[in-house]
C-alpha cells in the first residue's frame, strides 16, 4: 500500500472479489491512504445469474468523490477468460461545477499462448475476434456514459485506463504499431481526439508485460514469479491510459497530460512460483503487468 498514497485515483486489473477478501481488505486500507471512494466489478448473485464463475476484478479507487458510477458486462470471452465477467467501469467526478472527468476503466480479453503473443490477426483468431467485439462494446458503453451528461459549454475529459490486452508492438523485435493497435485507436477516435499518453510521452510502445533483461550478454526474463512460463520475454505492450477530448459538442478540455511513464512497482519480497510449487526467492514486481501512471493539470477556462 506504501505505492498508492502518492496518487489520487486507481485503477486495477484482476483485483476479483469473489471467492477471496483480498479486494475488500485492500479497500478498507485504502480508505487509511484518503482513498475515501471505490467501485468495483459487482460481486455475487449478480455475477452467478449472468452465467459466470467470477466477477471483472476491476477497481477503482478515488481521493474524489462520484457523481456517478456505472458498469458494464461484456459479451462471454474465451479460454478461461469465460467464466469470468470482464467488463468495464465508469464513475463521473466533478472537480468543481461545471468541470466533467469522465474516468473508464477496462480489462478485455487476454490472448493465449496457442494463439502466440503476436496473433497473424487474419480475423479468424478466437480471442482477438471476442476482444475487438469486446472493445466495441466498451465504445458504445463509452459514448452512452458521456452523451447522458449535459457538458454543453462545460469543460470535459475522458479517460480510459487499464490492461486492453491489445499489443500495441508489431513483434517483440519491432515495437512499430501493431495492426490491432491501429484498430483499438480508430475505435477510440469515435469518441474524439484519442491520445495514447504513454506513446504521446516516450515516443514509443514500452514492454509492460514479459519484459527481458541482458546479462553476460544473456536475455533472460526480467519477472518469473508471477508470470506465466510461457508468456515470458514476450516483450508486450498491453497497459494504456488513453485522453480523449469530444469535438463540436460545445465543451472545452478539462486536463492536460503533464507526464505518463510506465512504472514496475518494485516489491522487494520473497515469493514463491504461480501454484506455491517452487519458492523462487526474491519477488520484484508486485504485478506480472507494469503499471502506467500519469499527472495531469487543469486547463484553465
């Protein structure tokens, strides 16, 4: 918990509440941190009756109060990821009257190891095809929240964060925008001018997940603990914080983006291998995923 003080709002990824108090426990020492509001995937009936096992694990924590909240539940993923609820959430904060940040966050669905880090993307394969179905969705759901608020000559923000599980990298050599990156990006333009933040301030896709790291001249998997055998030094770029500003609706931007980086979250603990089989020594990232963090600045009307 000592990294989250520093921040105003978060949002995580895979954070379930079922079946675990994990979630609930983080929640109430947040709240010691001022994080005084939350909203997270719903857990229980609600869950079971729409036909799955777990909840969305999504979370978001907030040192603002919400004017709104609202969430939604994808169509049935694939692999493992069907039994879960993925969706997205949403909540509405009003800095001041008349100042609209519309904060998104999403976790779509993950590709598999037998489709490879880097799918052809010939449209047939079975989780790119349900995770652009899926980012549609988001779209839409997007475009609802924000039509649904009256920001006629207000000023207005959106931002959408969260592992997209889109891979931004052509290759784990060539990090040059991916065909489905392109995808997900002329999606988002529906909505407005959609800035990616973390290529918009490091000039490109940065791995942040199955990153590598040279020793002796050697590659090697930078994390081993959490991540699965399989996915590492698969370099991907999966972790995004996306700015979008509407056009021709009356309204101004509320935020700039001052910085973004990607940030490992350093643990500097033991730990053992996915299933306890193994004790692996020294844990170094709290997540196999990299976080992305940003600052921004109100613009001034």
């Amino acid at each position: 918990m000592n990294h989250a003080a520093e921040y105003d709002i978060i949002c995580l990824q895979e954070m379930f509440g079922a079946f675990s108090w994990r979630r609930a426990k983080f929640i109430a020492e947040a709240k010691n941190l001022g994080f005084c509001h939350h909203f997270s995937s719903p857990v229980g009936m609600q869950t079971l009756l729409g036909g799955f096992l777990v909840d969305g694990g999504l979370l978001i924590l907030s040192k603002f109060p919400f004017a709104a909240q609202r969430c939604l539940t994808f169509s049935r993923g694939n692999h493992s990821d069907a039994v879960a609820a993925k969706g997205a959430l949403y909540v509405l904060i009003q800095p001041s009257p008349g100042q609209f940040l519309h904060i998104f966050n999403t976790h779509p669905q993950a590709s598999y190891p037998e489709e490879g880090a880097y799918p052809a993307m010939t449209g047939e394969e079975k989780s790119c095809k349900a995770r652009r179905q899926q980012i549609a969705e988001l779209v839409e759901f997007m475009s609802q929240c924000v039509r649904e608020r009256n920001c006629s000559q207000q000023q207005e923000s959106i931002v959408l964060m969260g592992d997209l599980n889109v891979n931004a990298r052509t290759s784990a050599e060539n990090p040059a925008s991916s065909v489905e990156y392109s995808m997900l990006k002329s999606s988002l333009g529906r909505l407005g001018i959609a800035q990616d933040l973390v290529l918009a301030h490091t000039g490109e896709h940065p791995v942040t997940f199955g990153d590598v790291e040279e020793t002796g001249g050697f590659r090697k998997p930078k994390e081993v603990v959490l991540t699965e055998a399989s996915e590492r030094m698969t370099q991907q770029s999966l972790d995004y914080i996306w700015l979008i500003h509407r056009q021709g609706k009356g309204t101004t931007p509320l935020l700039e983006c001052s910085s973004c980086q990607v940030n490992p979250v350093a643990a500097g603990m033991t730990g053992t291998s996915r299933g306890g089989a193994k004790d692996l020594g020294e844990l170094l990232q709290l997540s196999d995923h990299y976080a992305v963090q940003a600052s921004f600045v109100k613009i001034q009307k």
